[in-house]
C-alpha cells in the first residue's frame, strides 16, 4: 500500500511539473495579499507588471531548507533584479502570519511573499500539487518569469533553488537587452 501511494505521488508531482504554463502563454491576472518586511499589502501582478517583468515563483513551505535556500538565494539577487527594473514575488500555500515572519527572516525584507492557503494562484499557475483524496497540499517549486505584456517568458520546475534564480536572472537581462 505504501509503494502504490508513493507512485502515485510521483506520477502526479510529474504530471504537476508538465502541466505548467509554457512561453508565450498568458499569464493570469492575479491580487493576493502578501507581506514583505513583516507587513501586509496586497500585491497585484497588474500593477507590477507597469514597473517592468515580473519573477513569479512557488515554493511549497516556508521555514523549510530548500524553500529558506531558495528565499536566500533571491534576496542575494534583488539589486541585481531591481537594476532591470523586475519585481520578484514568492507564493506558497503557507497563512499571512507565516508569511510576515518569512519575509523578514528568510526574504531579508528584500521582497514580498504572497500568502495563498485556498490554492487561487497555485493552481491558476498549475504549480499545485495535489493527492487525490486530500486536494492541494503544497505548490510545487516552480518559477516563471513575466514579461510587461502578461506573456510568460520562461517557465522553470526544478527541485533545487539556485536553477530558478538563474533562469529568471538571465530570462530578465536578455528581456532588457532586446529579447522583449
């Protein structure tokens, strides 16, 4: 029983992983509250997307290694991102308490985490990851990078972190220098 639920998580974290939005897909319009800092506000991809691309990604629990890895990672990267003029959000399915703590210890107050525990924006990504029975149970760790136009510009699935920041890094500069 055991080896029959473990194949079938597999098989849907795989299915999850090429179900996700593509190149060129439009990216769904999305507000959700979030917290950078420790404080709350909502952020809304919209009004992002005025100031330039937008870095989008999922990751399944905060305070976990790879996801504070990951949260590191990004922080580490901001001038970089800020200098193109990106904006970076992180969501997972993780509560606003959760994420304000997240924010300032993992984010470095760098950058806003969204806070999705109904799963809206998850799965409007196809970044959920469900079980059959129980529904949505975390995102799978999956970045995007969203041009001004609302176009998905790269789309990465890797269960490691720094891939995703260096994807989204080089998807950003070869935006500005003319791939737009």
């Amino acid at each position: 029983m055991k080896r029959l639920f473990l194949t079938l998580a597999f098989a849907l974290f795989a299915t999850a992983a090429f179900a996700m939005l593509k190149p060129g897909d439009a990216a769904p319009d999305f507000s959700i509250l979030a917290a950078r800092g420790g404080k709350d506000f909502t952020f809304s991809l919209r009004d992002a997307l005025k100031k330039g691309p937008v870095v989008l990604y999922f990751y399944p629990k905060s305070f976990t290694s790879v996801c504070t890895e990951e949260a590191h990672e990004f922080a580490e990267a901001m001038d970089q991102f800020s200098a193109m003029n990106a904006s970076v959000i992180g969501v997972s399915g993780d509560g606003i308490e959760t994420q304000r703590e997240f924010s300032t210890k993992e984010c470095r107050d760098r950058f806003p985490v969204g806070a999705d525990p109904k799963f809206e924006v998850i799965k409007a990504y196809d970044a959920s990851f469900s079980l059959p029975v129980a529904g949505p149970v975390f995102a799978n760790r999956i970045s995007y990078v969203i041009s001004p136009e609302g176009r998905i510009l790269s789309a990465v699935s890797d269960q490691g972190a720094t891939k995703h920041i260096q994807d989204a890094l080089e998807t950003v500069k070869k935006w500005r220098d003319g791939g737009k």
